[in-house]
C-alpha cells in the first residue's frame, strides 16, 4: 500500500510538472507572436476593421449607369475687403438642384451649412471644396458624402480647409443616381477572365507534372528497386556509358536538326518529308530486326545491320525536326485563319517548338541509354565469363574510372553554381577522389559479387524528391518569373515542378503497398523486369494514381491562387493588385470566385473518385 501512494504521488508530481511545462511553452508562445487584444479594442483598428469587412461584404459584382447632378456655388474664404463682390444668394429656378451656402464667406477653418435642393431622391455623393485656382482638383472636407431625403434635400455642415485666397471658390456637390438594369462591373469581367486562366494553369501544370511522376514513381519505389542488383563491372559500365552516350547523342541529332533546318522553310519539303522518313524507317527496321532467323546471321550481316538501324535512328529524327517545323508553319496559318478557333493554330505551333527545342535533348538521352544497356550487359557477360584475376583488375579499372566520373561532374556542376574558378577544387580533386572511392569500392567487394544498384538509385531519386518538395511552389513561382517573365506561363511550370515531385511521392508510396502476389507469379512465368511493371504493378495501382491526380488538381487549383501573388499568374495577381490599392470590394470579388471555383472543384473530383476509383 506505502509503494502505491509512493507511485500515486509520483505520478501527481509529473504530472504538474508536465502540465506546467505545457503551460509555460504557451505562455512564452504568446509574447513570441505578441498577442495583444488591446490594440484589437482601439478605436482605430476598430474602424478599419468595420470598414474592410463591409467592403468585403459587397463584392464589387454588379453596377449601374449613373447619372451625376453637379452643382458649383460660390464662396469666399476668408471674406473679401469689399463686401459688394460677395455673391448673391442663390435662389430656386424652377425644378433645377441649386446648393446654398451660409454664410457665402468664412475664415479657414470654420464651419459653414451647405444645404441642396431639387436634387433626385435617395441619392449619394461627395461635397467637395473647388479652389479657384484649380477647379480640377477637388479638397476633401473630411465626412462630407451627401445623401438626399425624399425630397431630394440634404444638409452638412463643413469646415472650410486652410486654403485663403481673393479669388472666388466653389463648393461643388456632385450626386449619382443609379438608372437601367444592373450589369457585371470590369472587376467581374476580370476575374472571370482569371478564374478560368487558373483553373486551366492548374489543368497543365496537373497533367504534365503527371506524366513525368508516374515514371519516376517506379525508380522510387522501394520492393521495385530492393532486387535490382548487378555485378561492378556491370554497373561501371553502364555510368560510363551514359554521358558519352549523351554527348555523342545530342552532337548527331544537333547536326541533323541543322540539316532540317535547311530544308525547314519549304513547307512543301516538310510535308514530304514527314510522310516519307515513316515509311523508310519501317523499312530499314524490318530488313533489321527480321521476325525469324533462317540462318546464323554473320558477323558482317551483323554489322550491316547496326548501321542500318543507326541509319534509321538519323532518318526517324529528321523526321521528328520537318514534323516539328510543319507544325509550326500550320500553326501560324491556323492562328490567323480560325478566327475564334485560332487557339487551336497556337497550340500546334507551341508544341512544334517544343519538339524542335527537346528532339536532340531527347536523342542524347536515347543514345545514352543504349550505350548505356549495350555497356552493362557487356560487363554482365565479361563477369560471368572471365577468370577472377582479370576481372578483379577490370573491376578496378573501371570502378575507378566511374567514381571519377560520377564526381568530375558534380564538381563541374558546382563550379558552374559558384564559379570557384579553380580546376584543383572542382575538377582535379573530384576526379581523384571519385577513382580513389571507386577502386576502393572494387578492392573490397568479391568479383562477381552482385551489387544492390537499385537501392542506390532509389535513394538518390528519393533524396532528389525530399528535396524539391521542401521548396514551396511560391519559391519556384519566383525563379521562373526570372525566366520566362511574369505570367501564367511561370505559374504552370512552378506547379508543374511542384506536381511532379509530390506526386511522384505519392505514387511511389502506393507502388510500395502493392500485393506482391502477382508480381511473384508473373515473375515466375519467367517475365522480364518490364513486363513484370505492365502486368503485375500497373493494374493494382490504377485506381489509386486517378484518385490523387484528382486531389493534386485540387490542390493546384487552390494553389494557383497563391503563386500569382509573385507574378505567377491567375487569379492571384488581380487579387494582390486590388488588396495593394485597398480596393476591397474588388479583392471580395475575386475570394468570391476563389471560394466558389474550389467548392465546385471539390464536388467534382469527388464525384469522379467516386465514380472511377
């Protein structure tokens, strides 16, 4: 019973002690972020607040014509010297609205009765002071909005500004009355016009930031990439072989862009061009790629048949260039001749440009690639095949050889970043470091030991999504303002970046869940790793990736509303230039159309998840 009370006490005493640290991080939490509720209760911040919230309250939608009834009336301020030029009182003339002032004149600073007659009933507007001098400049007089009874009367009493002059002055009250049918304001059609740009900014950025991420789900998928594993050789190799690839690739294809280009001006050209380079292509790759052997091809067939297919690869992207180039023509001829239509002529020749700018960046990745495959499984069959001593010595050759290419690179990057200027830090020292970790790497693994590469690859891609997800969308928004100007255009690639790597996350993350079932059975009809990915994973993860690139266009679309903000584009720039200009009633309309295009948003995607997934 004692060692009870003992642990009943205790349990008393931590538990204070941890209700008091909680009270006093709260406590220490309030005067980090200065909670004051005595400047909420001040007279000002309480106008201001009234002010704003009823301006939000009156989103600035709809409008009338206006018709004004101006009236000027004379004053003097201060009086004159000679009494017989002061102005006379004014009188009723028939129906018209006339102001009268009493008294005519006054010293600055004092208080006359400015009252109007005849004016239309129930009507508003300023009473302002005219300076003789510059009748186009009206002075405010503090609260000196009139309104009209049904009479059309209205009475202020107005304290003459510090403005003395010999010249006469006015006092001009200027009322609006509404007439007609209420009409949408410039305000709705502007935020009509950038409600639709930020739903169809969203839509790009969702539909190119998918296509990228769904590859990239694959690579960063850990039960993908966990059994991925090859010998070193192998895998130095296939390093190597990427950038020389790549250089080799985007040097050909660079050429044969500049041939095209040439012969990119005859449309006639281009038209015989895109029909022709298919039809030759298909023939060289069925003379190259027979379906059935009949006999033992030689070495020379072999040959022959290399260069045909590295023939065809030349023909097929001169294809790609005079298909890119016609396009573009199309798309010009389109854009002026579809009249309402011409946004179709305008796509056609944006996505012309984006083949003419990608085809040889895509042909370098192409060749890399190749090179690459063709590499590793010549150093998958050299470490099968060879005796343990040479290869141990080609294993650190060509280790060496990668991890000095690996980090020359990444110096050349760096020094591209800062410009450190000095080749013993940024080339010389990451080529000898990356050969001394790889020959290490070489020295203490077996010969034919199978390496986990996939594991690698899946860090590095994970690393690579970690850390472009930190990056708010806001912050990219503002690097491709920098480069392509400010617009909607930067909005759609910041989203899209921001896309691809959340989504690329997620998808991953769903791979990573997927029943291992049928992989394993697809697997064991002896399926390669390709069609394993076609058959066992896709199927199972359908669903799941709608469902989210759904919610991420959900997400896009709210988001969209904050990156015009920094030039961006959408909604959010209108809504910063009217919260800049304290035009609140115009900010309300544009939080309006936020609020109400996110709702229908909402509904929708849930609906279609409901329906598809």
């Amino acid at each position: 019973m004692k060692n009870a009370k003992k642990t009943s006490i205790w349990k008393s005493l931590r538990t204070g002690l941890f209700a008091f640290l909680g009270m006093a991080i709260i406590a220490y939490g309030f005067e980090i972020t200065q909670v004051d509720l005595e400047e909420l209760r001040s007279e000002n911040r309480q106008e201001s607040l009234v002010r704003v919230a009823r301006a939000l309250a009156q989103p600035e939608l709809f409008e009338y014509e206006q018709v004004e009834e101006v009236v000027n009336t004379q004053l003097y301020v201060p009086c004159p010297a000679d009494s017989s030029i002061l102005p006379e009182p004014v009188q009723a003339t028939g129906s018209d609205p006339y102001v009268v002032i009493a008294p005519v004149c006054a010293a600055p600073g004092e208080t006359v009765r400015v009252e109007g007659f005849n004016f239309a009933p129930n009507t508003t507007g300023p009473v302002r002071f005219i300076p003789g001098s510059d009748s186009t400049n009206p002075v405010s007089l503090g609260r000196d909005n009139a309104t009209t009874d049904d009479d059309g009367h209205f009475a202020l009493d107005l304290v003459l500004p510090k403005r003395p002059s010999d010249e006469v002055q006015f006092i001009r009250a200027t009322l609006r009355r509404n007439v007609g049918s209420p009409h949408l304001t410039q305000t709705a059609h502007d935020t009509w016009d950038k409600i639709i740009e930020t739903v169809f900014l969203a839509l790009l950025a969702t539909v190119f930031g998918t296509m990228l991420a769904i590859p990239l789900s694959f690579i960063a998928a850990r039960n993908l990439m966990k059994p991925v594993k090859s010998p070193l050789a192998s895998i130095a190799l296939s390093i190597l072989g990427w950038p020389v690839g790549m250089v080799i690739g985007y040097m050909v294809f660079s050429w044969v862009g500049g041939l095209s280009a040439q012969a990119g001006s005859n449309i006639w050209i281009n038209l015989l061009s895109v029909i022709v380079t298919p039809m030759i292509a298909l023939a060289g790759l069925r003379w190259a790629i027979p379906q059935e052997e009949i006999t033992i091809p030689t070495t020379s067939l072999k040959l022959a048949r290399l260069g045909v297919l590295f023939l065809v690869m030349l023909i097929s992207f001169f294809g790609l260039f005079q298909l890119s180039s016609l396009a573009m023509y199309l798309g010009k001829v389109l854009q002026t001749a579809l009249g309402s239509f011409g946004f179709l002529g305008y796509f056609l020749f944006q996505v012309g440009d984006i083949f003419a700018i990608t085809t040889a960046v895509l042909g370098g990745l192409a060749v890399g690639a190749a090179l690459s495959s063709f590499l590793g499984r010549l150093g998958q069959q050299a470490t099968e095949k060879w005796p343990l001593t040479p290869l141990k010595i080609i294993n650190v050759v060509l280790a060496g050889l990668a991890g000095a290419t690996i980090l020359g690179l990444v110096g050349q990057l760096i020094e591209w970043l800062y410009q450190i200027g000095n080749p013993a830090y940024t080339l010389w020292g990451p080529v000898v470091v990356g050969a001394g970790l790889g020959i290490a790497l070489a020295l203490v693994t077996k010969a034919r030991e199978a390496l986990p590469v996939g594991m690698v690859i899946y860090t590095v891609t994970r690393t690579f999504l970690n850390g472009l997800r930190s990056v708010e969308a806001l912050v990219m928004a503002i690097v491709f303002v920098i480069a392509v100007g400010i617009g909607p255009f930067a909005g759609v690639m910041a989203l899209g970046l921001h896309t691809i790597v959340s989504l690329a996350k997620l998808y991953s993350e769903q791979v990573e869940s997927i029943a291992s079932g049928p992989l394993e059975a697809i697997q064991a009809t002896g399926a390669n790793r390709l069609q394993t990915i076609v058959y066992g994973v896709i199927p199972q993860i359908i669903p799941p990736y709608i469902s989210y690139t759904m919610y991420r266009w959900d997400i896009n679309v709210r988001m969209s509303t904050i990156i015009g903000f920094v030039g961006g584009g959408g909604i959010g720039f209108l809504l910063q230039q009217n919260i800049n200009l304290l035009n609140y009633r115009g900010a309300s309309a544009q939080m309006l159309a936020i609020a109400v295009v996110v709702s229908l948003m909402d509904y929708i995607s849930s609906e279609l998840r409901e329906r598809v997934v």
